[in-house]
C-alpha cells in the first residue's frame, strides 16, 4: 500500500515516467524501499484504469519513447483516502508507518493522531512480547544482547512518536490536502 501512496503523490508533485519515479523513490528513502517494476508497472496500470493517473506517450526522436504519467482529481483523492487508511494490519509494517508519517502535512489533525495511536499500541505490545521473552536469554549472551538490542529499537521509536505528538500539538495538527496548492 505505501508504494501506491509514494506513486501518487510523486506524481502530485509533476508528471513523470515510470522509471523517474522508481529512482526518485529508491533515493528519497535511500534505499530502505525497493521498487522493483513488478511492483510499479501493476500500481501504474491498476491507477490509469481506476482514473487516478493519464498517461501519454513521449515520443523522443532517436530513443524509445516512454509513459508520461500524471495524477488526475480522482488520483489526489485516491491519494488521501490511502494516507489516511491504516489499519491494525499495516502499524505492524514500518514503512507503512514511515511513509505516512513522512507526509502528514496533507492529513488532518485527528487523522494523524490516530496513526501515531496505531503505532503506537503496536508497538507496546511488542515490548510486553519482546520483555516477557528476555527471561529466556538468561546465560546466553548473544540472545541478551539481541533483546537488548530490540528493547532499545521499540523505545527509541516510541520516543519518537512522543515526540512527534509533542510537534502535532506544538505546530497545530496537519493541514487537508484540499488545502494544498
């Protein structure tokens, strides 16, 4: 789901062809998101036939010509109703998570928060889980350290959230992105 939401709203941005926005998307998070064409070229085809994308052909003389695509109306709401979307299933997914949070300044408010209570109520349950487990590691170094290691990754991104709360309310919520340009 996140990749739909990054092709869409790389196309937000200004029309591109398929292979701008695969490498656009592999730099912007460096790497930590594979696009592969098996992954894009569906999302693009599923997208044009809902409506939410055109495509047009660029013709380019000496070279093969490529898809141009761009976001239409529907594709900007398509856009919104997918950022917003986030179900249990997907808290448990980080970069469903990091993605959304990355583009929070089209979501509401309530929206946000809601995101930020998912994540986090995953989360706390994988401490509890991850917590109990520890009393197994007793004598085994590596497994000590492992434990260790993941208590620590939950903790630090639960201060994150915290901290992002802190920013919700410091910046005043997030903005619709009918209120965008």
């Amino acid at each position: 789901m996140y990749i739909d939401i990054l092709l869409l709203h790389h196309l937000m941005i200004k029309p591109k062809h398929g292979y701008e926005v695969k490498k656009q998307l592999e730099r912007l998070f460096a790497d930590s998101i594979r696009v592969n064409n098996n992954m894009l070229y569906p999302s693009l085809r599923k997208f044009e036939q809902m409506g939410a994308i055109t495509k047009e052909v660029d013709a380019r003389p000496g070279k093969p010509s490529r898809h141009m695509y761009a976001i239409t109306e529907l594709g900007k709401k398509m856009f919104h109703k997918l950022l917003r979307e986030f179900p249990p299933e997907f808290a448990a997914h980080e970069n469903e998570f990091i993605v959304r949070v990355s583009l929070f300044d089209y979501l509401q408010l309530p929206e946000q928060q809601a995101i930020l209570n998912a994540r986090t109520y995953y989360l706390r349950s994988q401490l509890e889980i991850i917590t109990q487990g520890q009393s197994l590691t007793e004598g085994k170094p590596f497994a000590i350290s492992t434990f260790q290691f993941l208590i620590k990754k939950l903790r630090d991104e639960l201060n994150w959230i915290e901290t992002l709360n802190d920013q919700l309310y410091n910046y005043g919520g997030g903005k619709s992105i009918e209120n965008k340009g």
